[in-house]
C-alpha cells in the first residue's frame, strides 16, 4: 500500500493512459464492424477490415484493457476508497465496458469465420455504448456525488 501512496500520481496518469487508448478502441471498433457488415463475405475489402479488426483488438485493446484493470487495482488500494458509494458503481460500468469488449471480440471471431449476421445499424447502435459509460464513468470519477 505504502507503494501505491508514494506513487499515486504515477500510476493514476498510467492508469489514465491505459484507459484512453482502450478508449480510442471500443470507439473505432464497432464503427470498423459497421463498414466490415456492409461489404462481401470473402471479398479484398472484407479480408483488409479482418486484418485491421484483429490487430485494433490484439495490439491495442487488450493490453490497454489489461494495463486499465492492473493500474485502476492499484489505485483501489487507497485508504478509505472502498467506502465511498460512487467506486461501486464506477467498477460495475468499467465491468459493463469490459463485457461489451468480450462481446466485440466474438463479433472479431464471427467475422473473421464470415459468420457475422448483424447489419451495420446494430454496429452503429453498440458504437453508442462505450460513450454513455464512459460519460458515466468519468462523472462518477471526478464529481464522486455520493
């Protein structure tokens, strides 16, 4: 814990970048599902939105979603944190985001399969989502109402 205090500062801005750059992710991903659902199975542009899909979720947002949990955990190991009522509902919408990105990485898998059967209006409806958890996220985070 002693670390965690000494480093606050730290680990909050890497915990902030982490956090950034998974955003940028679950912001582009479903927007690339949208064009992804609107073209050919099995054409050139179906197989370049695979490439690009697969290396969006494996490069960038994995390890940022690894690195968002592994320093938000740190963070949590703040003196009277746990007690405050708005942590509990920031962690159950950060579980939220990360449950539509395991829903994101089945699309990835349906897609790469040519087995994709939603429309590009379901992908431009589910891009909607990481934006109202993020709102809601961050209001929590800065404003802590309770």
């Amino acid at each position: 814990m002693k670390f965690v205090i000494n480093n606050y500062a730290l680990i909050k801005a890497l915990h902030l970048i982490a956090v950034i750059s998974w955003m940028a992710g679950l912001f582009y991903l479903p927007r690339l599902y949208a064009y992804h659902a609107g073209v050919a199975k099995g054409s050139e542009t179906s197989e370049l939105f695979k490439i690009m899909e697969r290396r969006l979720l494996r490069i960038i947002m994995n390890p940022a979603m690894i690195l968002t949990f592994l320093l938000g955990g740190l963070l949590l190991f703040m003196p009277e944190l746990m007690k405050q009522g708005w942590i509990h509902v920031k962690l159950l919408l950060v579980l939220g985001m990360a449950g539509l990105h395991g829903f994101l990485a089945v699309c990835r898998k349906d897609f790469e399969n040519d087995k994709n059967t939603r429309s590009p209006k379901f992908y431009k409806i589910i891009n909607e989502v990481p934006t109202v958890l993020m709102i809601a996220i961050v209001l929590l985070a800065v404003v802590k109402p309770f």
